[in-house]
C-alpha cells in the first residue's frame, strides 16, 4: 500500500528500550475508504475524515448517495502497482505501517502573512544600538555598474508559509492500531489538525545525520 490521509495531532515525547528520549509527531492516520478503483491505471481514491451529509454540497452528497458509502471530508487518488486488488468499501488502516518504517509526510505549512527578510530568511539584522536608522529593514539590494540590475531569486520579504512541504524519512516509532495513531521522529509540516499525505519512503534506511 502506498499510504494513508491522516490529521497532525501534536508532538510529545516517549522513551525508546534504552531510556533514550525521542521526540515524536503523533497523527491519526486513517482509517481510510476506498472510494474507486482503477485497475488499469493503478489508482486508487479514498477518502477520510468523518462529514455530516449536510455539511457536504449536493454534488458531493450525491456522489456519496450514488456509491452508497459514508461520506468523507478529504479525499486524494494515490497511484501505486496493486492498486486493482482493492474494493470499493475497503476500509484502509494504519496497522499497514509497522515501528522501523521510513515515511515521507506532506502537509500545509502555518501561514505567517507577508513577513520581511530577518523572518522569512534569517537574514542579520542592522545595529540595534547607537542611533542606527534602520534595525530589521532588507537594505541594498541591488549591485553596482556589473550587472547593474536586481538578480533574479533574490531574498526578499514576501508571503510566507502556508505552501505544500514534505518531510522525507520519518522514522515510525510506535503504531497504536486501536487508536489509529501513529508515532513518527520529529516533525511534520503544518498546524494541530491539518491534514497530512503519509507515505511510504522510497529509501528505507535512516537519512545522515
């Protein structure tokens, strides 16, 4: 299977067999319903999160009513080679996953408006003392006679966050099958209750340090 939808419920922490602290994302990842299936193509759509019908628009509501299935509040088509053996009904769950998997993991990132250099960069500041007129300002940022013009891709304030990001190579830490929770090292992108892409990495040995 390649993966599942789930939602970021927070970080904490938990203590590996060594008493080792692990910092740890923990996410309710699915369960998750086959909506269709194209075999020929190998995709497949799901569907996650639970959805009042009335909530729904009509086309949704009726494309739901027309399969006679529960209705879902997130759906997204995965492609991955097996995909034809699945039904639709099927409900996908995280016990796919197993503690020492690899997981690739796409989420929204916090939106934080339009922000400057120092924010959105890390760029130095200016002097903060001794009457300087500018302290957090972005300064020069053109050049002198060569090439007389502001360089393309410079780093400049702007809109920041709230952009599809992935974080590769997250280790599984522990997975809690009757919870549908799921443990992985670190972070991942975005807010308490986004949604997150889980999926499986495509190298499964731990990233260098």
């Amino acid at each position: 299977m390649a993966g599942l939808l789930g939602r970021k419920i927070g970080m904490t922490q938990v203590f590996g067999e060594n008493g080792e602290m692990v910092p740890v994302t923990v996410i309710e990842a699915g369960p998750c319903t086959v909506l269709e299936v194209d075999g020929e193509r190998n995709e497949l759509l799901m569907g996650f999160g639970e959805v009042k019908p009335g909530k729904l628009k009509k086309p949704r509501r009726g494309y739901f009513e027309k399969k006679d299935l529960p209705p879902r509040r997130h759906l997204k088509k995965f492609s991955f080679a097996g995909a034809g053996e699945y039904r639709p009904g099927q409900e996908i769950l995280v016990d796919i996953f197993k503690p020492g998997d690899f997981l690739d993991v796409t989420g929204t990132t916090k939106g934080r408006g339009y922000s400057g250099t120092v924010r959105r960069w890390n760029a130095s500041r200016w002097p903060m003392t001794h009457g300087h007129p500018e302290h957090r300002r972005t300064g020069s940022i053109g050049s002198s006679a060569t090439p007389g013009r502001v360089v393309k891709g410079k780093k400049m304030p702007g809109h920041y966050g709230c952009a599809r990001q992935t974080v590769q190579n997250l280790k599984v830490v522990e997975v809690r099958p009757e919870e549908n929770l799921l443990l992985v090292k670190g972070a991942v992108p975005g807010s308490a209750a986004g949604l997150l892409v889980i999926r499986r990495a495509l190298k499964k040995t731990a990233p260098a340090q």
